[in-house]
C-alpha cells in the first residue's frame, strides 16, 4: 500500500546557500508569529477567528506595505506554509493533542517547507527556489525507485546543523504474519522488559553526559551576554544536547523496529508520561528514557507493516497480579523487585510477571475484536482502535 513517507538526510549549503536560507528562516518565523499575533488579538479584541484564507490574504497585503517589503526577497512558498503550520497548530490544540501554540525563537530549531512548485527536482539532484546551485546532500540511504518528492522541509537545529526532510509517496508492504506476541513492561531500572523474560537494558544517555553538559553550561553562563565567546559556548552545549537526542533517538528506532519484525502483535502499557514527569524525583529519568516516543515508534510502525499494537489501560494492575493463579495483592511498593504469591506460592519477577499479565489482557482485547479490523490496527484495552501517529518530518 503506498503511503507518504519522509527521508531525512544531512545536507551541507554553500556559503551562499546558508545566508539565502537564513534569511528564509527568518521570513517563515516572522510570519508565523505575526499571524499568531493576528489570530490572537482578532479573538480576544474582536471575537472574530482568522483561517488560513484570511491570513494569506492579509499576508499579501502585508508584503506591499512599508518595512516590511523584504519579505518578497525570499520564496513566497516557505512563507505560505508557515501559515500552515499556525494552523495545524491550532487544530491540535483545539483537538487537545498540543498546548496553545507560542512564538518560533531565533535560537531554537529554524525550519522551511517547500512544496513542488518551489524547487526543481532532476537527475538526484535538488535546487531550491532564489538558489542557482542544488545542495549538497548526503545519501545515507536511496530514495525509493521513480519516487518524486512532493515537498522538503530544510531544518537547521541549535548545533548548526543543516537536513533535508524529502516527503514522497512509497510503496510499503506489509511483512508476512507470524504467530508469536509478546507483552512490554516499560521501566526506569530497565527501559523494557518483556514477557519472553528479555530485559533491555536503560542507556541514560542524559545521564551519561550529564556531567559534560554541566560543565558546558557553567561555562557557558559566565561569557558576556552578545560577544562572540557566549556564541561558542552556547554552540558546545548544543552539540552536547544534539549527541544525547542522537543516540537516544537511534536507540529507540532499532529496538521498534526488532520488535516489529519478530511479533505479530505488541502489547504495551498507555502511560500517562505528561502527568508521570510531574513526579519530585523521578522526572528527570522518565523524560531521560522516551517512553512516549517509542511507543509512537511502535504505533506507525505497526501501521506499516501489517502489525497489532495493543494498548493495555494505564490502571490495570499488571504488577500486583499473579500470572499463574491471578491473585491480587492489596499493595506493591516499588522498590519490591521480586515477591512470592500467597496464593499458589510462585516465586515473581516483578517487572516479568507485569509484561506476561500485560500481553495475557492484550490478546484478551485482539480476540474479542475479531476480524473486523484490518491488520496494522492499535487498540485500547477496551477494544477501540486508535489512529497511529506518523512521524515528524
């Protein structure tokens, strides 16, 4: 079945390049909070709500007016889907998937989509509009055969590092069916545990740099406001931050997709992270090992290749009840790693008795569900199928 998918890849600018796209990152972020700036003050002064239709109207009008006539320097495009962009945000928060949406900042990640119209795509080779010259992109890996980009997004993070996201349409083909399942507990001690008695291990990348970014920082907090020296030392603490998300990233995208390929079906707890990171002294660690990102790894993944991803309820009590007999205990304090049931006297592993209940409810949820839905579906515990996320570009 063919579906959009993203292609990322490192991309590095000429000189020429750069300033060209720096100035368009500054034209896509005034845009985007002069129309934030538009939406919020026409609801809250006016009581009126501006769409898509009336921003790139007044975004028209805008260009012609006096002090702000450099925004026809760059593409015209980038500009349009920065009002997009607004409005994507807006739906999400209307939708309760997002927080009201908050101004682009000049130091934090600078991006720009183009759509067909504004780049010119020939022979490998792509050149964007007010450009004379293609990029130079590195390519780790090739583009589908006779795939045509649709749009690209350039992105510069906070390390100075420029990629190229290049949407195309992909034929994607679902992997055999296999017979086997398995349940994942998620953790701190252990990032996850699984009911086939497999522990994978937590890296702490954070944790492991915690020091060096530490020592960046303190650094970084003594150079003189606007002087050159502040620049590199805000650009070393970047770095630090990017090689954190890097290997996280990395890590979480290899173990998915292992998991992915060996099971049909996947059963996993739905954590309420947002609320979990509110926790005095574990904060730090669950945002350290990306629950929330791995688990919409799975999701999409799922969705791709002909898997089932079964959400279980975050209140079900996967610790505390016995695999064998289910007996229920009245409490279970967290630094309990192993107990004995009083029940039928069988000796637990806290974190593998959870992943074994955990796949046992999953495929509980699956079986009633029957045949109805088509394969790569994800499911809550009571059945409902959910939409997979897709990945950011």
């Amino acid at each position: 079945m063919k579906q959009k998918r993203a292609f990322k890849y490192r991309i590095y600018p000429t000189p020429e390049q750069q300033h060209m796209l720096a100035r368009t990152f500054g034209c896509c972020r005034f845009v985007y909070n002069w129309a934030l700036r538009q939406k919020t003050d026409a609801y809250y002064n006016k009581q009126q709500r501006l769409y898509y239709k009336d921003l790139s109207t007044m975004l028209t009008e805008l260009k012609k007016q006096e002090g702000t006539t450099w925004l026809n320097d760059v593409s015209s495009v980038p500009l349009q889907q920065a009002l997009r962009h607004l409005d994507k945000a807006f739906l999400n928060f209307f939708e309760g998937r997002a927080k009201y949406p908050t101004s682009h900042k000049k130091r934090n990640k600078q991006s720009a989509t183009y759509t067909c119209s504004a780049f010119t795509w020939k022979d490998g080779h792509l050149t964007l509009a007010k450009m004379s010259d293609p990029l130079e992109i590195r390519w780790s890996r090739p583009l589908p055969d006779g795939a045509t980009p649709s749009s690209v997004t350039i992105t510069k993070d906070c390390a100075n590092r420029y990629f190229i996201s290049i949407l195309v349409e992909d034929e994607i083909e679902h992997v055999p069916s296999i017979e086997t399942s398995i349940g994942a507990d998620l953790g701190l001690k252990s990032f996850v545990v699984l009911s086939t008695g497999e522990v994978v291990g937590n890296p702490k990348f954070f944790h492991k740099d915690e020091k060096n970014l530490a020592k960046a920082q303190r650094r970084h907090a003594r150079k003189k406001k606007g002087s050159k020296n502040r620049d590199k030392a805000r650009l070393k603490v970047a770095r630090i931050h990017a090689r954190i998300a890097d290997r996280r990233r990395d890590f979480l995208h290899k173990l998915s997709t292992r998991l992915i390929r060996e099971n049909q079906t996947i059963c996993v707890e739905s954590l309420q992270v947002k609320n979990m990171v509110k926790h005095p002294t574990l904060s730090k660690a669950i945002s350290d090992v990306g629950w929330s990102e791995f688990v919409a790894q799975l999701e999409y993944k799922a969705d791709w290749y002909g898997r089932d991803l079964v959400k279980i309820d975050k209140w079900y009590p996967s610790s505390k009840r016995c695999f064998e007999c289910g007996h229920l205990l009245d409490s279970l304090a967290l630094d309990v790693r192993q107990w004995t049931c009083p029940a039928c006297a069988v000796h637990h592993d806290r974190d593998i008795n959870a992943a074994k209940n955990i796949r046992s409810v999953g495929l509980t949820v699956l079986n009633a569900c029957g045949e109805a839905v088509r394969p790569g579906r994800v499911l809550s515990r009571s059945g409902k199928t959910q939409r997979s996320r897709k990945p950011s570009r």
